[in-house]
C-alpha cells in the first residue's frame, strides 16, 4: 500500500514530538560519585548546599536549593530531583517515615562528622550562661533523654513547657522549623529536639523561651540585627561562620547523607 507523501511527514512529525515530549531519564544515584551527573536537592544556606556546590563545580550535577528538607522530599517524591543531601538524622527521620519511597544511602557520607552548636552575636554574655545550662543537662542526662525520644517517636509539643511567667525575660530562640527531628511545627506549635533543649536552658535561666520562625539562610542576619538572642537550629560549626558569630559547646553531631527513592 502507497502512503501519500503528505500523510507520511505528518506521521514522522508527531513521532518527533512524542519523543520530545518523553521525560529526561532520570540519574541513578547509588554512590557518591553518581552525585556529578545528578540533579542534588539541598537545603538553601547550609553546609550541604556549601558542598554539594563545591562538588560539582565542573561538573553535569547541578544543586538545586530549597527552603526546607520537607519541600526536598517533595521534590524527590515528583522526581524533580534524583537525590538529597542532608544531615544524617533528618536524612534517617525520612527513610522510616517514607520507607514506602525513600532510602537512605548509609555507606555513603557525604562529609565528615560536624558539630551542632547554639549560635550567639561575638562577645556576647549569654552564651556563657547557655554552656553553663547545657553542661547541666548533659551531666543529668536530660539532653541524651531528648534526643532520644525524638529519634524513636514523635512527640507531643503540648508537652513542653517554654517557661511561660509574665515576670520573666524573655528568652528569643531563632530556628528554621521544617528540619526534623530538630525543629517541626504543627497547629500546637513548635516542637523537636531544638525546640526542647531550648525550653529546658529556658528553665535554667529563669527566663520564658519564645519561638522566631526564619528561613535558614535569614537566621544569621537575624541574630546580627538584634531580633532574635540566639539561634538553635541544627547549625554545623564551621571555620566560616565561625568568623561573624560565637558558638556554645557543641550539644549534638551531623553527617551529611544522600536520600534517593528506592
């Protein structure tokens, strides 16, 4: 059977535009090394971000940044992406709570291990007093006792108390809630391991803890201009941030991690 010329460059036009209009194979990221070909998701002003960039510089990968581990995830989930990077526990938090979708790649970190530690303005007395409360609670094994709720559950935030006195100081916390386990909020509150361990050095400064929810990457200029006391938010000590702010001792550890759908 002859086709009529005209039919046959229209057939040959819509086969065109049907491979066209296929998805990009997406990246497998099995290792490491997979990352400098792949579509990276992170979240914007941290030490993953950081990385991840100065990883594939040079490189077919591409950082693309977002406000929070939870909008990563969701990128993730709609293949946007083909993996994240994140700190170890929320990278962990994830895995068990999308188990059905994502996966952790335990053998392969990203970075060594980093210090978590509460940020303060240079010179400023208060983080005295904070290392003071926080060398208590590790001594009476309050701090371990957090952070081990929050790795096996999800606690309730209408369990903390922040403290709350009319005749106290107020106490002005600055976190990026959206960084499970550490920091999360719902229609309670806020609540993680952050949020709690701020409430109990509250209760040893005889102040009332209040909660200022920033993006990450704000809350340094935040704690700079003065709006906030302190920032608790899961922050990696690093030589860099080290040069514009003071830290307290370290209360926790991070790695970094790659999350990819399984």
């Amino acid at each position: 059977m002859r086709l009529n010329k005209k039919f046959v460059l229209v057939l040959a036009a819509v086969a065109v535009l049907s491979v066209a209009a296929l998805p990009a194979m997406a990246a497998r990221v099995e290792t490491m090394n997979d990352l400098m070909s792949a579509k990276v998701g992170v979240q914007a002003g941290s030490v993953s971000e950081r990385i991840i960039k100065i990883l594939l510089e040079n490189s077919d990968g591409e950082a693309v940044s977002f406000e929070n581990v939870y909008d990563i995830v969701k990128a993730l989930k709609a293949h946007l992406i083909d993996a994240a990077v994140m700190d170890k526990t929320p990278a962990r938090y994830f895995a068990i709570t999308e188990r059905e979708s994502l996966r952790l790649l335990a053998n392969e970190p990203v970075s060594k291990n980093l210090p978590y530690a509460i940020a303060f303005r240079k010179g400023d007395a208060l983080r005295e007093k904070v290392n003071k409360a926080l060398a208590e609670l590790k001594a009476d094994g309050t701090r371990n006792r957090i952070i081990a709720k929050y790795i096996v559950g999800d606690p309730d935030p209408e369990e903390i108390d922040f403290n709350q006195n009319d005749n106290y100081e107020k106490l002005w916390v600055g976190c990026a809630a959206g960084f499970p386990p550490y920091e999360m909020r719902n229609r309670h509150g806020f609540y993680g391991i952050d949020i709690e361990l701020c409430a109990e050095i509250a209760k040893k400064l005889g102040m009332e803890l209040v909660i200022a929810d920033y993006r990450f990457e704000d809350l340094a200029e935040a704690l700079l201009d003065g709006k906030i006391d302190m920032i608790c938010s899961a922050v990696s000590v690093t030589e860099g941030r080290k040069e514009f702010l003071d830290f307290s001792e370290p209360y926790d550890a991070n790695q970094q991690f790659i999350v990819v759908l399984k």
